[in-house]
C-alpha cells in the first residue's frame, strides 16, 4: 500500500493512494516499477515494517545521558533479543506519566533485526530512491492522533488483515499500544455479512479491546480514556456502536473527510480509506522529535510517500 500526503500547515492533502499489487518475481520488480511511474513523484520516502517484523518493549527508561540511551536500551535488552544487541535497528519513545505517578520514567522501544531493515530498504537503493525513515505502525497511528488534536488521554483502535492495533495517547503522545489477533479472519468470518457473523466478529473484537484498555487504565496511571475512534473496517458501525454501549464512553468511527483534503487521483477513496492505507497515511505525516520550529515549518511545505511493507 503506498499512500502520498502534501503535509500543509493547516490541512493535508492525500494526494495519492495506491494499492501496489504483489510483484510477480521478485520485491526489487515492484520498487523498480514505484521508481519508474510518477507514484512518488519527487517525495521524500518513509517504509513502514509489517507485524512481526519488529518487536514493542516497555522499559524503564536507563540513567544515562540522552546521546546514550539507545545504547544502553541494547544492554538492557539484550536477553529479549533473539539476535546479538549490535545487530538490532532501535528507536523508542518517553511514556507520559501520569500526574500522581511517582515511577521511573518509563520508554515504549522498538527493536527490527538490522538486516530486516536492510533488506526492507534496500531495493529502494537500488533504484536511486532514498529512504528517509523506517517507520511502525503503531507510530504512524499515533501521528493520525496528534493530527485530530484530541486533548486528554483517547484510544485508536485500526485494524489490518489479521490483527488489530489498540494504541492510547495523552495530549498526543503515544502510551501504550497493543496489538491483537483479529478473530475469525483465518476463517472468513471477517467477510460474512450475515447477522449471527458480523455479532460474532464484533463481539470478539470489542471483548478484547475492552479487557485491554481496561488493563491500560489500571496500570498506567494516566487520567481517564474520554474517546475512542475506530479505524476503517467492513463491520466499524457495529463495533463502535458495541464499544460505546460496553464503556460508555464517546466512541466515533474514523472520518477522513474532516482532517485530510484529498486530491483527484484519491478523491474516489476519499470517504472509504482503505483501512490497510491507515499506517502508510500516518506514517507519511512523520515528523523527527528532535526538529526545531524551522525545520518542521519546512516539512510541512512537502511531500511525503509512504509505503507500508506487506508481511
């Protein structure tokens, strides 16, 4: 799935959607096919790994000063890892605290094999196109959350082929995320619309997503969840209409119309995003922790591609 967003100030622009099929010999046939038509069209190029790719670890943060925190998170990982800590590509992000939280700081580290990450870029170099970012689903779910603007701690709940993602922010910082098995999907119970079906699948993923943000809330010490937004799913009416009555709480199904613009050649999807083009879209609105206003001022005057790798 690649997905192009113009990043303007006040509103992006889906400018592209694209489900790119599966090559028919090799991964290096389909970049080379991405390179030669005008699908990326000079913008700057984020890959995002597929599930079991990479692995989540909730840590606490190492005493260290902040130029040496990756290293220390290989140490602290290393019995985790199923390949030696040097050959692991590492990134991570602060948990928020709660106001009444009196822990240690507490990080959310992803760690890929350096040669899965490799391999994920590579083609692209091949074909003299640059990569610039190496990005999760889980983080581009959170940009789609900072992007809505909601205040206080609220749940995304997206969804892919076999699994689903429940991610929670405070203020627009992701903390916690957690990602479940989607029930019936190896049994087609996903495509059925049958009534006893979809109660069925509906049933399944509200159960589950209630225990875990049950879970979340008793453990993370943050205010309390006030809104959950359902991504794009065959059956979203039912499960946000389950999941309102189960919480109680402000449950809406994912509008794109009301954040994004689309241009021509994604107008057609423009009020049914494919939900499997949710993380190339957040992941396309990336931006560095690190970057000062003027550098984000910049960003927001271009084009990002996102590419989301099948598993």
């Amino acid at each position: 799935m690649l997905a192009r967003v113009h990043q303007d100030v006040e509103r992006p622009e889906v400018d592209r959607i694209t489900i790119v099929p599966a090559p028919a010999e090799s991964r290096s046939d389909l970049v080379r096919h991405l390179a030669e038509s005008d699908l990326l069209g000079g913008a700057s190029l984020v890959v995002t790994l597929a599930p079991g790719q990479y692995d989540l670890h909730q840590v606490t943060a190492p005493s260290v000063p902040a130029e040496d925190v990756r290293d220390a998170l290989r140490w602290q990982l290393r019995g985790s890892l199923a390949y030696p800590p040097e050959e692991a590509a590492l990134d991570y992000v602060r948990i928020p605290l709660g106001v009444a939280a009196r822990n240690k700081e507490t990080l959310l580290a992803v760690t890929a094999h350096r040669p899965t990450v490799e391999a994920a870029t590579a083609p692209f170099a091949t074909h003299g196109l640059f990569v610039e970012a190496v990005d999760i689903p889980e983080f581009a779910q959170r940009n789609l959350a900072r992007l809505v603007g909601i205040e206080g701690t609220n749940v995304w709940l997206g969804f892919e082929r076999e699994t689903c993602l429940l991610t929670a922010h405070l203020d627009g910082e992701l903390a916690f995320a957690r990602r479940m098995l989607l029930p019936g999907a190896s049994h087609n119970a996903i495509d059925a619309d049958s009534p006893d079906a979809v109660a069925h699948v509906t049933d399944r993923i509200v159960t589950q997503a209630q225990r875990t943000l049950d879970t979340f809330e008793r453990q993370s010490g943050l205010p309390p969840v006030t809104r959950i937004t359902v991504g794009p799913h065959r059956h979203a009416a039912s499960i946000t209409d389950a999941l309102a009555d189960r919480t109680g709480l402000i449950v809406t199904r994912f509008n794109a119309n009301a954040i994004f613009d689309f241009g021509a050649d994604a107008s057609n999807l423009a009020n049914e995003v494919p939900a499997a083009a949710l993380p190339a879209i957040g992941a396309a609105l990336r931006v560095d922790e690190d970057a000062d206003a003027g550098t984000l001022a910049a960003w927001g005057r271009r084009m990002r591609a996102a590419f989301k790798r099948a598993a």
